[in-house]
C-alpha cells in the first residue's frame, strides 16, 4: 500500500483550513508529495528520511533549508510497515499534538479505503463467478468453476431458484446474508436462493410494492433457471396474467407459445376483430371464457350480460372460425391461436 499524492493533497488541504501550521505529506522515500506549500511538491525532505528509517516521530529543532523546516515530523504506518510521513511547520511542543491527530485520521481514513477496495474486488469477483455460473449448461459439472466455487464456499451441487426483478428504480429489497444477487441490466436483478422462506419473503416484498417477479423451478442447472425466470415474467407480461410469478403456473403455456402451432389464417381473423367495435367485443367475451374456464355462468357475470348474449357471441366466434367450442380439439385449437393472439397484441401494444 502507498500513499496516494492526490488524496494526500486532499488531506493536507481540508486539515489547513482548521490548522495554522503547514503540512506537508512524504512518500516511503521522502520525497514530498502533498504541501501546503506547493513549491515544495516533489522535494527530498530529509526530517522524513530518519523517521522512515527509525519508525518514530522525530522533531526538528533546525531548519535544512528547502530540505525541511523546524517541525515534526511522524510516521503513517499501514499493516505495520511505515509508508510514509507527515510533517508539520511550527514549534515542535506546539504541533506534535496536531501531528498525532493528523496521522490517526490518516492511518484510519487509508484502511477504510484499502477495505473498501478489497470488498469491491471480492464483490467483482462473486458477481464474475454468478455470470458464469448462470451462463454455463453444465456449471455443476465444469472443472475450473468448481474450484472457483469452492475458493467462494459454494457448493454448485445444491439446488436452488432464480428470480428475476424487474424495476425502473433500484428496489430497497433486504437480501438474506446467505443468498446471492448481482444486476443482470440496470432493470433487473437476479437472486439464488436455495431456501423457499427467502423466495417467499421476496415475493411478498414485490407483491406489496408492485414489483414484477419471475420465479423458476428449483434446480441445479442455474442457466435453465434463470431462462425460466425470464419466461415467467413474458408469459405473464404477454398474456396479462397478473397472479403468475411462478414457472410452474406458465409453464405449459411457455411451451405451447413456442410449439409454432398456430394458424396464420385464425391469427388474421383475430387481428381484425381489432377493427371494429363487435370484434373487440367478440376478443373481450373469448378472454373471459378462458379466463372462466368456459363456465357460461361466471362469464356472462364478469361481464355484466344475460347469459344468452354470451351464448350469441360464443355462436359467432364458432362461426367466423368454424371451430366447434364444445369439441375439445376445436377447443384447443382455438385457445392456442388465441394465446398466439395476446401475444402477437403485447408485442405490438
């Protein structure tokens, strides 16, 4: 570790506001790197050499010139090792005290930063192993990842979720000590969680501040998991289910919307039902069926109409795609194309 010479000018600087005396701020080799007296940057003092050399504080009764002033001059010491001097201008009895002061608020202020700089090393680190953790099809089984893992504690074997965040604004989540997060885009955050308490706090967190939330299977293939995570919220997103969080609840439709089993020529006549006011009105009544279930009861209440206005425009959709709604191929068919629909409105909302 080394003294910075633009911190130690930032030092020197805001202590001299409070203290009447010039400072100045030596490197391991004596040579001044920070002063109240500009002119004195980059000069040999030579008080700093013999405190370097004996690890003490050293007054200075004489004046060397340009090599150093009457003062004191006091070793900053970082893990035990002297990594250089501060030296104050004045009577000895006078700043001694001021120097004593002012090498503790440095020592303190240089082991704050070097922490901070191991952290942020360790953090950049974890957050390069979560990205290849999530990224690699056989992580559990890849050599060079389980010694990095093991050096991180991390046994790879385990399984675990991922869940996905979604927000504009950075989210005040409290992450449990024992989980793992990092930011996949400034939008979105990732946590692996092996434990179902953690995943259910922080579904409850997001539920209670509108957060949007993707929740995959618990597995060790953490690529597979952090994919299902992301299909969770599209699915969702795309087919305005507002209750799924998890994959398990979209899963089924994830593959469906994947299987390139719809017809153009059905997904042409919903799109124009979007033309006119009936066809809204036909896409409207079709979405609460399927959301009911096909029930004609808790359909015709959701949308506030006599049950034969839900049966005459059940007729109608029959008719304009000539599928049967009581036989369960046409039935299916329908609902797939229909899923295709939604999706085809959501990307072009």
């Amino acid at each position: 570790m080394k003294l910075d010479p633009h911190l130690a000018q930032v030092i020197v600087d805001k202590m001299m506001i409070s203290i009447p005396y010039n400072i100045n701020m030596m490197n391991e080799k004596g040579y001044i790197i920070a002063s109240g007296d500009k002119k004195r940057i980059n000069t040999l003092h030579i008080g700093a050499i013999d405190t370097i050399k004996s690890g003490k504080t050293k007054p200075m009764i004489e004046s060397f010139g340009e090599y150093g002033q009457p003062g004191v001059n006091i070793p900053v010491e970082f893990l035990g090792k002297t990594i250089g001097v501060i030296g104050i201008t004045g009577d000895p009895e006078k700043v001694t005290p001021l120097a004593a002061l002012l090498k503790i608020s440095t020592e303190l202020l240089i082991s704050q930063i070097n922490h901070n700089k191991i952290e942020n090393q360790q953090k950049e680190t974890l957050n390069h192993f979560l990205y290849q953790w999530t990224s690699l099809d056989d992580a559990w089984e890849n050599e060079e990842l389980k010694l990095r893992a093991q050096s991180l504690s991390i046994d790879l074997s385990l399984k675990r979720y991922a869940i996905i965040i979604e927000s504009s604004e950075p989210t005040k989540l409290p992450l449990n000590q024992h989980d793992f997060s990092f930011s996949r885009t400034s939008e979105q955050q990732l946590i692996i969680t092996k434990s179902e308490i953690n995943l259910n706090n922080y579904l409850h967190f997001c539920q209670n501040n509108n957060l949007t939330i993707g929740i995959s299977n618990k597995t060790n293939n953490l690529k597979l998991a952090v994919q299902q995570a992301q299909e969770t919220i599209n699915v969702s997103q795309e087919l305005q289910m507002d209750q799924a969080y998890y994959y398990y609840q979209v899963s089924f439709l994830d593959h469906l919307l994947k299987s390139d089993l719809y017809s153009t020529k059905i997904l042409n006549i919903f799109k124009s039902f979007l033309k006119t006011n009936s066809g809204l009105e036909l896409i409207e009544t079709l979405d609460c069926y399927f959301k009911h279930n096909g029930n004609i009861t808790d359909t015709s209440n959701a949308l506030k109409v006599h049950r034969n206005t839900t049966n005459y425009r059940l007729n109608n959709i029959s008719e304009y795609f000539n599928l049967n709604l009581h036989n369960l191929t046409d039935l299916l068919q329908l609902y797939t194309n229909y899923l295709y629909f939604k999706k085809y409105q959501y990307e072009h909302h």
